[in-house]
C-alpha cells in the first residue's frame, strides 16, 4: 500500500471485559457496530488517503460492516498479533510508502474528524503527537500490597487516548528498535520516548472514551444522542 497519509485501524481485540462471546468491536452503539463507527470517521477525515484494518476477522468485517456501511477510501486488511504493539508492526510492513500514519483503537468510536486533522497537522509539524486529555483524578501511585505511596502532580498527567500519528519512518525506527532490545511498551508513544524523541500532545477530548466495559456503552450512546446522531 502506498498512501502518503494512511490510517491504522486496531480491530484485533478479544474484548473480554464486555463479557459474551462477541468481540466488543462489534457490538452495536447507535444500531452500528462500534467499528462501523470508527472507520466512518476516518473516511470522512480530508487527510486520510487510505486505511488498514488490523484483524482476523476480514470476513466478518467486509460482509456485516463494509458492505452495510461501505467507505470511500482504499482499505487493505492485516492480521492482528499477541500484543498490541505486534498488530502495529503487522500493519507498518504491510505499507510500501507512507509519509504520515495515523493509529486508532477501533473501540474508540466517538472520535471527531478535527481531532483526527489536527493529529496529522502536529504530527507533520514534530513528527510525533498523540491525542489525550489532562486528568480529572488525583492519581495514585500504590505498592505491591496496595497501599499509597505517592501522589503526582495532577498538572502534569494526562490520560492518553488515540489517535497517535507519527511520520511513518520516525515510528518505525522506533519499532525496529523496540524489536531488537526485546521491549513491549504500552503504546506507540513510548517507544518513541525511550529512544528520546519528542513526543506532542494533543486534546482528544473527554468524550472520545475506549469502549471496554458494558457501562462504556451506556455512556457512548448518551454522547451520540447528545450530538444528535
């Protein structure tokens, strides 16, 4: 695939935490699927030129999504792997040429095309930006027992979120490294920070929450109802 910006699709989950036997991509939100709702943002961003659907089940999803709810732009499928980070590396190789690639959790339906724009804007400006928000919570830091040990600074925490873009070699020279010392981080970004890149922060907004347990469903409805949709 050779796009110069291309959206990376993460599909792969199981979703154990919904409970049942259906992975949590697909259940419904709003009479679609919460994949459904994922790609349609990304087809309708400007920027996109093409989008890669990191999943086993591209059966499933070109019959009972694609083809209810069929998008404009190119799509190529890829096998997810044991870990998140293994899905991306599956999807980098899977891109010939890239300048710009733009990762997005397929459980985070409720995300908006200018977040989506201006990721890629910050991300062709510093090379890196990812999407977040500035924590709501006091956070605590606990031991192995469960007691508190400290409490951070609540000005300098972030939840982070998805997208995360990056310019295409910049992440993976990041991967490769990753690979070679044997790491698995917890996302994109931090494979970037341990090798001491910049990474630029962005707000994803506060409704543009992950669908992980069935009360994530519940709250995402009432987003979609209160956006009129």
């Amino acid at each position: 695939m050779k796009y110069p910006i291309i959206g990376i699709i993460l599909a792969a989950a199981k979703g154990l935490r919904m409970g049942g036997s259906v992975p949590k991509q697909y259940h419904e939100l709003a009479g679609r699927p919460i994949l459904a709702h994922s790609l349609e943002a990304f087809d309708r961003a400007p920027s996109i030129d093409a989008i890669v659907i990191v999943s086993a089940d591209k059966k499933t999803i070109k019959e009972d999504i694609l083809q209810r709810w069929p998008i404009s732009k190119p799509v190529n499928f890829v096998l997810g792997g044991s870990e998140r980070q293994d899905s991306v590396w599956n999807a980098l190789n899977a891109i010939e040429s890239c300048k710009i690639v733009v990762i997005h959790d397929g459980v985070r339906p409720l995300i908006e095309v200018p977040v989506i724009e201006e990721s890629i804007r910050v991300a062709q400006e510093f090379g890196a930006a990812i999407a977040g928000m500035p924590s709501k919570d006091t956070i605590k830091i606990v031991d192995d027992k469960g007691f508190s040990i400290k409490t951070p600074d609540r000005n300098t925490l972030w939840a982070i979120q998805t997208p995360q873009t990056f310019k295409f070699n910049l992440l993976k020279e990041a991967h490769i490294k990753a690979k070679q010392d044997v790491y698995i981080g917890t996302d994109d970004s931090s494979l970037l920070e341990r090798i001491n890149y910049p990474v630029k922060l962005i707000e994803g907004g506060y409704d543009n929450i992950k669908i992980t347990t069935p009360e994530d469903l519940i709250i995402a409805s009432e987003i979609l109802k209160f956006r009129g949709k």
